[in-house]
C-alpha cells in the first residue's frame, strides 16, 4: 500500500467508469482521497484468475454532524475501484471477463470502440442498488495493452456534491466574520 492521497478533481461516476476523458466537468476540491497499491504488494492477488498489476480505491469524506466534511477512515465512502491488469494475450481476456461479468450482471449495458491514439473497448453494466462495473481494454501503438476492471457507485456524484456544499460551508464560516485585509 502506498498510503492514501487527497485528490483535488472529482470527476462524475459516468466519466469515470466509461467515457474516460476526465475532460468533463469536475468538483475542484479536497472532498476525497484514494489509495493505490502497486504490483510488488499484488504478487498472489488474482482477480478471476487473472494476475493484478494496480488496485486503486477512491474515497469521498462525508459530513459531520455539523454540516462539515471529516476526513477520517469512518467518514469516507467508496464511490470507485479498480483492477488493472497487464495481460500477455489481452483479446483473449477481455473476451473471457466479459463473458464471465455478463455471466453475473446480465447483457452489457453500454459498449463501446474508439481508435484515436490509443484502441479503447469497453463494456458497462448497471447493477442492483445502483453499483456499475465495467471493462476497458487499451492497446497502445506501442505494445502496451491494458485491461481495467472498475466498480463504481452511482450515487457517487451525490456524495460528491454533498461534499462539495460541506466545503463551501466551511469556507462561508471561516470568511463571515474576517474582514482582514479591507
């Protein structure tokens, strides 16, 4: 584990579980942190039968009773995770977790295919109480090829605005009474 991070940009639960652009609109704030463990810590985790190379885990802190954002591990939802592998045969392997994603949450909900610099396909489905899980694959002029395997929460994007409102709160409250400077 490399110890959580606060992160600055907050994307929506739709950019980042499919369009994958991180373009969109985003909340500029530390609402939230993430956590990331590389390959070294990863060396027996598999994940349906498949090596993992990078776990990463996205967190929103949550307000207080106070109406004020607590950054502590027991306010803090996971709205975001993934899997990323590095397989050697990687159409092989998408087509495999795909069938096995669609074996447990039904037909594909969205699919798509972009070729700009670098191939991208991907799958999403929709579960129950509003979880997301989707499966990306990116080939790279390169050689690289990657497969991520993300789960997401649908109600991310309200955590993140609850967030947000939490941090303007406190910004109000800080400035109401401060007239340093005029």
């Amino acid at each position: 584990m490399y110890g959580t991070k606060n992160s600055e940009y907050w994307y929506s639960m739709d950019n980042r579980m499919y369009d994958e652009s991180m373009n969109g609109d985003s909340l500029k704030a530390e609402i939230g942190c993430y956590d990331f463990v590389r390959s070294s810590s990863l060396e027996n985790v598999k994940v349906a039968g498949y090596q993992v190379s990078d776990l990463y885990l996205y967190y929103i802190y949550t307000p207080g009773e106070n109406g004020l954002l607590v950054k502590d591990d027991e306010h803090t939802a996971l709205i975001y995770a993934y899997y990323k592998l590095e397989p050697k045969d990687p159409e092989s392997v998408f087509a495999d977790l795909t069938k096995k994603l669609t074996g447990l949450y039904g037909d594909v909900d969205l699919h798509q295919k972009r070729t700009p610099y670098i191939a991208y396909e991907q799958n999403l489905w929709y579960g129950a109480d509003g979880t997301m899980v989707s499966i990306l694959k990116e080939d790279y002029p390169s050689g690289s090829h990657y497969i991520y395997i993300k789960y997401g929460f649908a109600g991310g994007d309200d955590l993140m605005a609850k967030a947000y409102d939490a941090v303007i709160l406190e910004e109000t409250l800080n400035a109401a009474s401060n007239v340093d400077g005029l």
